[in-house]
C-alpha cells in the first residue's frame, strides 16, 4: 500500500466520533491499525490537549485554538497536496450544517471572495462563539467548513489570536490561487469581528458602570460612532478625547466642528496577549467604516493589569 494511503487514513484517525462525518471515510483498512502506525505522531482527538473551554493553549506558536491545532497537524501530515485538496472538498459536501436562508445578508457577506461567503456567529450559553456558513463554491466551502469546525466553541478573545498563516503550516495554500487565498484571509477577518460583535450582541443590555459614555450629543456623531462601536471590545475604561480644533485649518480638517482627530485611551481584557500593534489593528477593525474619516487617532491601549501598574 502506498504511503499517501496511509497517511489519509491516519488523519481521519485523528477526528473525533461525535464529527466523523466531516472526513471521508476508510474503505479497506482499519483505522486502528493506522492509529497504530502514527499514534506516536500525531494526538487523536482524545489526546489534544485542551482547557477547560477547549480553546487554544497559551504556548501555542500560531494561537491556535485546540480544534484548529488538531485539523492543522492532520493536514499537515497528509503529505500530499491532492491528497490536502481532496480531504478539503469533501469536508465542503460533508462538514457543515445548512446555513439558514435569512442570515446570508449583506452584513455576513465576505467581501474580497471570489466565491459568494456568508458566516454569520452566535454566542452560546457557555459564552463560547458558535458559527455557522456557507459558500457557492466548493473549494471556498471547505474552507469555511474548516474554519467553521476550528473556531467554534471558543472565546471571541481567543478567536482574535489566531495567526492565518496556520494555513500554509497546514499544506493547504499550495492548492490555493492567489484570489482564493486573499478570500481565505478576509474570511478569517470576518469571522474575528463576528466573535467580537456576538459577544457586544449578549451584552447589549448589560450596563458598565466603569464606562462614562456621557449624554449623548447629535452634533458628535464621530465621537459617539466611535464610543459606540469600541463596545464590542468590552472596555473597563474608555476615554476619548476630540482634539479636533487643535487643528483647526490644518490637512484633514476642514473647520466648522468637524471631528477628526482624536486621543483615545482604553482598558480592556481583549488586548491580553496582543502586542502594541495588533492592539491598534484590532481597534481599526472595530472602528471598520469610521476609520477614513478619521484624520489622527492616538491611542493608548492596555489591559486592566498594565493599567492598575
């Protein structure tokens, strides 16, 4: 028997009962035997290390969570990219559920795609995102299917740290064109604010006494879309400050109270682990349409143990 054979039997030994379904099944050969084979490899489901909540484990490299590990080091040790390709196209026919008609909406729409993408997340009663979603193509589908399956039941905190190169450790970019694997990237995007928005979404009703937004002021609309949308991040303190008529007359601003520069100082367990770059990537993200009307932001972002330091 060939290695290649081998080696996608000894992946789908890797997934667990209650998901089987989502890999194509062993024909001939009997899993226990290629369990045997590479169990000093590669972990089966039972063996991944996971926390209580099963998301990803603080030494892992990419910041995976447990799931998308385990999917990860399956694919990688396929060995062979048609192989990869294959496994891909099936999980498209096999690894999701049917995505309701009513959320293939605009506002779950993954923009950059060249297939049609929605994904749409929810929280569940643990408090760990859930997504669901779909695609028009095939390939495109397998992707969402494996984003879907090692995302889901995660924090969105944890979702954030998920680095995308995981899918060329995987071997999966090789089998990707250019315009697929941006489409890849902006899906993962999505996804990340999703788990972000789902969160703010449970939490709409909930009052943060540390947080004085102030009365509202219809003459800042800037001011309050950015206090707003920074909600999502789940602040323990939020200032922000408009500048704006510092430079007044200046590139940028265009007088008459316009809102265009800002100092912004925040507090917030969403930036643990982050580094000073990826924090003001995730506040840009947050901010999404605001941001190219923003002329400056200065910011300051820190997690509640820095700041009480």
């Amino acid at each position: 028997m060939k290695l290649s054979r081998f080696a996608t039997l000894a992946f789908l030994s890797l997934i667990s009962v209650e998901s089987s379904t989502a890999f194509a099944p062993p024909s001939s050969i009997r899993q226990t035997v290629v369990r045997t084979q590479y169990s000093s490899t590669l972990p089966s489901a039972s063996e991944a290390s996971t926390d209580a909540t099963g998301v990803n484990s603080s030494d892992d490299p990419l910041g995976l969570t447990a799931e998308l590990r385990r999917l990860t080091d399956a694919f990688q040790n396929i060995g062979d990219d048609k192989l990869r390709y294959k496994q891909l196209l099936y999980m498209a026919s096999n690894g999701l559920d049917d995505m309701p008609e009513e959320l293939k909406v605009e506002e779950n729409k993954v923009l950059g795609c060249l297939s049609t993408v929605h994904v749409h997340a929810t929280l569940d009663k643990n408090d760990l995102v859930q997504f669901t979603g779909d695609s028009d193509g095939l390939l495109t589908k397998g992707l969402v299917a494996l984003l879907v399956r090692g995302l889901s039941g995660s924090t969105a905190d944890d979702i954030q740290m998920v680095d995308p190169s995981f899918i060329q450790t995987a071997g999966i970019a090789q089998s990707l064109t250019p315009g697929r694997n941006n489409g890849f990237l902006n899906m993962l995007a999505l996804m990340k604010k999703k788990a972000l928005e789902a969160t703010t979404d449970t939490a709409a009703e909930e009052t943060d006494e540390s947080v004085d937004d102030g009365p509202v002021d219809d003459s800042r609309p800037m001011y309050n879309g950015i206090v707003s949308k920074l909600q999502a991040l789940k602040p323990t303190q939020l200032d922000l400050v408009d500048n704006s008529h510092e430079h007044a007359g200046h590139a940028g601003n265009t007088g008459n109270g316009s809102e265009s520069h800002f100092q912004l100082s925040i507090v917030a367990d969403a930036f643990d682990g982050l580094n000073l770059v990826k924090r003001h990537q995730l506040i840009y993200m947050m901010l999404g349409d605001l941001m190219p009307q923003i002329h400056a932001l200065q910011i300051q972002a820190q997690t509640p143990e820095e700041a009480g330091n």
